[in-house]
C-alpha cells in the first residue's frame, strides 16, 4: 500500500553530514528504503538547528533547499519535485514525489520577503516554530507559552493569500489556537495524542478536535517519547494514538509524518522507512482496507482536494 509521509529530516541530516541520499544506512528515509516501504510522496522539512547563528539561518536555508535540488531530485530521475500539490496525480509507477517544507520561520527573521523566496523556490508547508520561540511565536518548548506575534499574524496571512498549508505541530498550544483562527489551512504534519502521552509536542483532544472540524489533518509520528510515557514504543503503542484520534471522530482525517532522521529512537519494527509496510499490515488487523488507504495518504489528498489544492 503507497504511503504518504508529511515530515523528515533527510535535508538536515544532508547538510550536516554529506551523506549519500540513495543507500546511506545512516539516512531512515533513504531514497532504497523509500523505495522499499513504499513511501509514494515524502515531505522534507528544511530544519535550521537552533545553535546556528541568526544571521546565518536564511543561508543555511538556502543550503538544505540547494540538496534538495542536487542530491534527491536532480541526481535521480525517478524523484519528481511536488511543486503544486496536483503533480501528485502525475506521479508515473515506481516514481517517489518530493515535497519541500519549512520546519519553524526562525530563518526569515522578520522578513516576509526571504518567505516569499522560500515559496518560489518550492516551500508548500511552513511550520511557524519549532520548540522555542522565535520573532513570529512560542513554540512547545517555550516556557511563556505566547501566542502568535504581530508580525507571526502577517506571515500567517502570507501562507493564506499564497495557498500553503499551516504546520501546527510545534507550535505552543496559544499560538496553536491563534493559528486555528486565522490560517486557512491548518496541519499537523507530525504530533500526537497528550491524552495517551503527556507531552508538550502532543496535540489535546480539543486540539486535535479543532483540526477535525476545519476538515484538516493529524499526522501520527513515529518518535517513542511520543508515543508512550516510558520512551519505549512498538507499532501496537502507536496503533493506540491512531484509535484515540479516530474515537474523537478523525477516522478521515489520520496521516503519518514519521519525523524519521529527526529522532534517534525507533518504534521496534518502524525502525525506518522501508519498515512502513509493517505498520500498514498490522492495521489492516483492526481497520477496513478502506480506512488504512486513507491513514497512509487518501485522506490526505481528500482534504487537498475539499480545500481545492488539488487543482
């Protein structure tokens, strides 16, 4: 069964080490166990590490995006850039779309218009923050717990007006509210349920429950301090996530955003993507056909389609 996965961190992980997209073992979502769990369109994240300097970040930017261009679609025909989310319909057989997104807009600083060069080259998610805060929010690591600044107002009506989808996953639950308010497409691309793991990374029930009734999406991730409360997880702890959100009414609105080479611990059996097909064939235990197809990426693509993306 052909996934979707909203969120990893090949382009870090590039950019920090040069490693070798196609077989690199220290890559999870290398391009031959994409290939192998059947992962039919991967998001990667462009994820600035806090420690770079301010005045570096749009650079380091610029950086991820430039592998993303050379070293997973330019040096390999059979990845095919997802610029509108349409092209996903052009996908041929044996053919992996590739999705540009942005982790936290810390990089732009305050200007909208390294955002808008962020978008012509190729962002179609965005999420406001990742854990800390930056000049546009909170993130979930943030101890004052803010909300969306002014100028974080701004860049939401940016995503708006241009049609890209608001990552929610990092955000504080403050700024999560602001942004559930304003943005027009909303989604958690990678997050939890706090009612089974009190995290802060983890979505509420009224959270998860908002993004339901804005028809928007829940990826489930794959990281075991996630998932359960002793950092130790199997694909049954992470089938428990996926219930939880379908009993709050989001059987249609369920994805995957495994955050693989972002974490350094493993759901025993997804240790990393060519282990997908493990996660599928122990759904389809508990769930109709139907209802896995939607989990791993028609879901997604129905939401896209309702929210008129798909055209």
């Amino acid at each position: 069964m052909n996934v979707i996965d909203l969120h990893c961190d090949v382009l870090w992980k590039l950019w920090e080490s040069k490693l070798n997209f196609k077989n690199s073992k220290e890559l999870d979502s290398n391009k031959e166990r994409l290939k192998e769990g059947r992962v039919k369109v991967q998001c990667f994240a462009v994820f600035i590490p806090p420690e770079v300097k301010s005045d570096m970040q749009f650079q380091a930017a610029i950086e991820q995006v430039n592998y993303f261009y050379t070293e997973i679609v330019g040096k390999n025909e059979d990845i095919k850039h997802i610029r509108c989310w349409e092209d996903i319909n052009e996908l041929k057989p044996g053919e992996i779309g590739a999705v540009l997104t942005l982790e936290g807009i810390d990089c732009i600083g305050n200007d909208l218009q390294k955002l808008s060069h962020l978008y012509h080259i190729g962002i179609r998610s965005v999420g406001i923050t990742w854990n800390l805060a930056n000049l546009a929010a909170d993130g979930a690591g943030e101890p004052r717990g803010g909300g969306l600044t002014s100028f974080g107002r701004e860049a939401a009506a940016f995503l708006n007006e241009h049609k890209i989808l608001v990552d929610v996953s990092h955000l504080s639950e403050r700024a999560f509210w602001d942004v559930i308010e304003m943005a027009h497409y909303p989604i958690a691309s990678h997050s939890n349920a706090q009612a089974l793991c009190a995290h802060p990374r983890n979505l509420t029930d009224q959270q998860a429950e908002a993004l339901f009734s804005k028809g928007s999406m829940v990826h489930v991730v794959f990281y075991p301090e996630f998932i359960s409360q002793d950092g130790k997880a199997n694909i049954s702890d992470l089938i428990k996530h996926i219930d939880h959100f379908c009993s709050l009414g989001g059987v249609n609105h369920i994805g995957f955003g495994s955050d693989f080479d972002g974490i350094d611990q493993y759901v025993t059996g997804l240790e990393n993507a060519s282990r997908y097909q493990n996660l599928i064939n122990e759904l389809l235990k508990y769930y109709s056909e139907e209802q896995v197809m939607g989990f791993a990426g028609k879901n997604f693509l129905h939401v896209l389609s309702n929210w008129e993306l798909m055209r």
